[in-house]
C-alpha cells in the first residue's frame, strides 16, 4: 500500500530508491558494497566476529564471581542465544550473498528488521528483549571493527549497487550534520529523518551537497520498512512510500526536468552577476571541508565567503586537530581557491554540532539545558585559550597562501572582539619568534545574535568586516530552536523584526565603509534575493549548488527600483505579502 509521510522541504530535488533503515546510533556505520569476488570473505568476516564476541560472552560468564547475582549469568545466556540466533545470522549473510552489502552494513540492517518484530511483539518481557539484541549487535560491530584495524572508509562509487540496480536512500531518526558529509562518499542519494528543522545545521549540509532530504517527518523510521520502494519529494517536504507505478514515472520525469534545469543554470556560472541597472554583486560559497573548494570554483564563486572550520574537529572520537592537520587543511582551501579569498570562521562547537570529546557531564547538560543558548562558539574558543591559539596560528599561516580573513561567530559584546583580537596579536608573534611565514589579516565578525545587531556601532571600529548570520540571528531574534520539528512553523524569516535587524545591520556596515554579507540561508534562497538587494547588500554566501539560481535573479533585478519600496515594507504588518504585492 502507498502511503504518503509529510515532513519539511530542507533541500530541493527529487530522490527515488529502496530505503535503508538506519538507528541514529549507527549513522556512522560503513555502508558500501562489495565485489561479487569478495563475498566470501565478507561472509567469514561476519563468522569470525560471532565467533570472538562468542568467546567474549563465554568468559565473560566462566569469570563471574560466585557471589554475583544469578540475574547476570542469565543474561549472559540471552546473548549467547540471540548472538547464534537463525533470525539474526543467516538474513544477514543474505544481505552480503544477494545485495552485496558489506557485514557492518548487512548486520545493521537485518538488526532494524527483527527490532520491528521485536516492537510488534504482545509481550512485555519477549518486547523488551529488543534492548538485549541492540547490544548483542553492537558487540558484532565492535568486532568487525576491530577485525579489519579501522572502520574502512566507504569507496567513492555511484549511487547505485555493482549491478546498476536500485539506488539507495537513507531513512534515520536523526544524522549528525558530521555524520552527514559521509553522504559524499557514499551510496545514498537522499535522506528522510523523524526530526529536525529547516535550518538545523543537518538541513544546511545538506543543501550544501545538493542532497533531496525531507527531515521532521515524525514517525519515517517506524511506518518505513526495511527495502520499501521510497520518493523523497524534497521540494514539497513529502516522502512516499511505495509509490504506484504512475507516480514513480511521474517524478523521474521531474528528476529529468531538474537535470535539465540545473545544465541550463549551470551555463550561467562564469557570468559576472551584475544587477539590470549595472550594480556588481559579489557571490562567494559556504564550504564544509577543503575538498569542497574546487565546487565552490566550478560554480562560479569569486571567493568563500564561510569556511565552517568545526566540521574539522567533528567524527575524531575526542582528539581534536593539532596546528599542523588545521594549518594544513586551511591551506589545501586556499590554494584551491587560486588567490579568491577565502574567510575561515572559527570553529563553531555546540547546539547540533556537539564535540566527540565532551564528557557526559557536558553531554547531559547539553541535552537537558537549552544548547543554542550554552557555551558555543566564541564563548567556546575564549574558554579554551589554548585551543583558540593553535586555530588561530594555524589561519594565520594559511594567510601566507593566499588570501584569508578569519570570521568570530556568535559576538554579543565589543569586550569578545577585543579578546579575540589580542589573541590574533599574541598569536603573530608566537608565528614571528619561531620564524614562521605569515601575512596580516582581516578580522570580522559574524552578526547573529540581536546584541551584536543592536549595539552594532560600538563594534564596527573593531572590526574589518561584518557577516550576517541569519539562521540564528531569527534563532535568536524570535526565541525558536531551529533544530525543533515542532516549532518550525514559527521559524519566520519574513517576521518584521527580523528583517528589521537584518536592514540595520546592512546600512550602518555600509555607512561606515565596513564590508558586509550575508552567509545564512537566506542568501541562497532566491525568494529574498531581490529584498536583500533591496537592502543595499552587495555580498551574498551560500552552498555551491545555490549560486547559479541567485545569479540568475540579480541578473534580472533592478536594484534601483527594488530599493525604492524597501521603506514600505519595514513598515508593513505582513512584509512576504506586502513584498509580492509591490514587487510583483
């Protein structure tokens, strides 16, 4: 039966495969296939791994105490059982045989198979031994893991299996937005999760990389079973679930329609994007990790205008990147970029982007207190001096290749510049005195807290240019958790207030002759292309795949004639409407 699961829209495109369930736990799980040659040994692979956590629970239960309770050697027996249970070991081999799957891969998803009938179970006691198979897998994994040394890292293949059969998409409670960049490697071609927002940092990376993904469909995970024929409509926020055959020839004749959309845009990419009454604009890309520096330029960026620098330190299992790795990796995006600026924002740890290395005392605060509101970003890298020096020295080494300006996130009050500007001065000398190269750089600060915004005058001296981030500043602004499926609807990006700030924000920048740009969502969003310009904003940041749409609208747009009805509609009750209304 086809049903259809709504959810929000949070990156465009259409994605059409056999869904792949996935526990968030274990996003992070190998995925990719094997050659048809290779079966067998992944087949063993998977025998030897029960057979040492076999062995595990064997000793375990000989080296119990006498005197420990018998409940423990009960459980132990649980295991065993489950561990060398049919309906675990052998559907799994046929994942490897018939799919090709590799073991880690095979045994997570014949886990979320039984978990299910484990779920649909009427008994109590036989529903919770779900929790006692969740565990038994869990060791499984550890032991292939250890087994080949290191988790492998999935192969850059299509989005298909070997056979040029049925592409895959993913189907999650939730993904890391670290989790997530492996989608760049591997096998999925879109995503579906029960939670999130439209500008939760997951929802960002994934536009970043052009994914279709529908996230905040509640209950996807449980209404969506294991190889179910799944359309992930991520223009309209729907995932559908085992579509009739007419539907199915339906949107892969939209899919072409949006490849053909894409090739026609993608002719526009070396066009100078200049306004109708001449107004040069400036577009420059939002990057993850270096090796997104050569999309940027295919683009047609003129530069990076955000390098998020956290997605660095992110997925290391608690050992943070030295100077060296940092220095490194700035430099690869620098060079890359062939003399374009490039602006690394210091790393922005905390809300949806937690660190490996937090301890549970930090982890449980994180959780039970409000995150967006905690200790993140520049609150962060002051609290951690040390850390701060080394990313730091590592940008300003950087500089020595090519252009860079280093971008402070989250600033509230001008005594935060001050702070950070004495740690770029302390840190050029540390550079001086070991004989490194460097060069100075422009240090600005990023606007998206409605302190920043409203005491905006008192830091422009400070500062060599500002970036507005508007995903928080609405955050911020209208107390919403971006991240929160259930407040997304009040997420308003055309709220008066916000648009307020945002005009602010951008006129006294240019008053005082301090650059100034937007790098949020809504810089890529072409519904407020012609509102910004409007605004007198001449620099726009956004994902790679967005910077060819918003060319195309500011070739189209009078800057002149859409800055005269600005006034109007700071002034207006419901400013989209009264937009369409004078723009249209």
């Amino acid at each position: 039966m086809s049903i259809q699961i709504f959810g929000l829209p949070v990156s465009r495109g259409v994605a059409i495969g056999r869904a792949v369930l996935v526990a968030s736990s274990r996003v992070d799980v190998a995925h990719y296939f094997i050659g048809a040659a290779e079966v067998g040994a992944e087949v063993e692979r998977l025998r030897h791994a029960r057979d040492a956590v076999s062995q595990e629970l064997s000793t375990l239960k000989a080296e119990l105490s006498p005197e420990a309770p018998p409940e423990l050697a009960a459980l132990l027996d649980v295991h065993l059982m489950l561990l060398h249970d049919e309906a675990l070991t052998e559907p799994t081999k046929q994942w490897i045989i018939e799919r090709h799957y590799n073991a880690e891969w095979a045994l997570s998803a014949q886990l979320e198979v039984v978990a299910r009938q484990f779920d649909e179970m009427e008994d109590d006691y036989l529903r919770e031994r779900k929790a006692d198979l969740e565990q038994v897998t869990e060791r499984l994994l550890r032991a292939l893991t250890r087994a080949a040394g290191a988790a492998p890292a999935a192969p850059t293949a299509l989005a298909r299996d070997f056979a040029g059969e049925d592409p895959l998409v993913l189907v999650s409670g939730d993904i890391a937005p670290a989790d997530l960049l492996q989608f760049k490697r591997s096998i999925f071609t879109g995503f579906v999760t029960d939670v999130g927002g439209r500008t939760s940092h997951t929802a960002i990376v994934a536009r970043s990389m052009d994914i279709p993904a529908v996230v905040g469909a509640r209950e996807a995970s449980r209404v969506i079973r294991q190889d179910d024929w799944l359309v992930i409509d991520g223009d309209a926020g729907v995932a559908i679930v085992n579509p009739s055959p007419i539907v199915l020839e339906e949107y892969r004749f939209r899919q072409r329609q949006i490849e053909l959309e894409r090739a026609r845009l993608h002719r526009l990419r070396f066009t100078p994007a200049v306004t109708l009454d001449g107004q040069p604009v400036e577009l420059l890309a939002n990057i993850e990790l270096p090796t997104d520096a050569p999309t940027a330029l295919e683009s047609g960026a003129v530069g990076v205008g955000l390098f998020r620098s956290e997605f660095l330190f992110m997925n290391r299992a608690g050992a943070l990147p030295g100077e060296d790795e940092q220095y490194a990796a700035y430099r690869a995006a620098v060079e890359a970029m062939r003399g374009l600026p490039v602006t690394i924002r210091t790393v922005d740890i905390g809300a949806d982007k937690p660190l490996d290395r937090m301890s549970a005392q930090e982890l449980r605060h994180e959780h039970s207190l409000n995150p967006a509101l905690g200790r993140r970003a520049i609150r962060w890298s002051l609290s951690e001096p040390a850390m701060f020096r080394q990313q730091v020295r590592a940008i300003l080494r950087a500089s020595a290749h090519g252009r860079v300006r280093m971008l402070v996130p989250m600033v509230m009050h001008p005594r935060e510049i001050r702070q950070t500007l004495d740690v770029v001065e302390r840190a050029k000398q540390q550079l001086a005195d070991a004989g490194r190269a460097f060069n100075d750089i422009e240090v600005g600060a990023m606007i998206e807290v409605p302190a920043a915004a409203l005491t905006l005058p008192s830091m422009l001296p400070l500062v060599d240019f500002v970036s507005i981030g508007t995903n928080d500043l609405i955050q911020y602004t209208l107390a919403i958790d971006r991240a929160d499926e259930r407040v997304a609807p009040l997420f308003e990006p055309w709220h008066p207030a916000v648009l307020r700030l945002i005009a602010d924000v951008i006129a006294q920048a240019r008053a005082s002759g301090k650059p100034v740009s937007v790098c949020g969502e809504m810089a890529g969003d072409t519904a407020f292309t012609e509102l910004l310009l409007a605004m007198g904003l001449r620099s726009f940041s956004m994902h790679p795949a967005q910077i060819a749409a918003v060319k195309q609208r500011i070739l189209r747009t009078d800057a002149a004639r859409v800055a005269a009805l600005l006034p109007l509609l700071l002034l207006a009750e419901d400013p989209a409407g009264e937009w369409a209304r004078l723009a249209g």
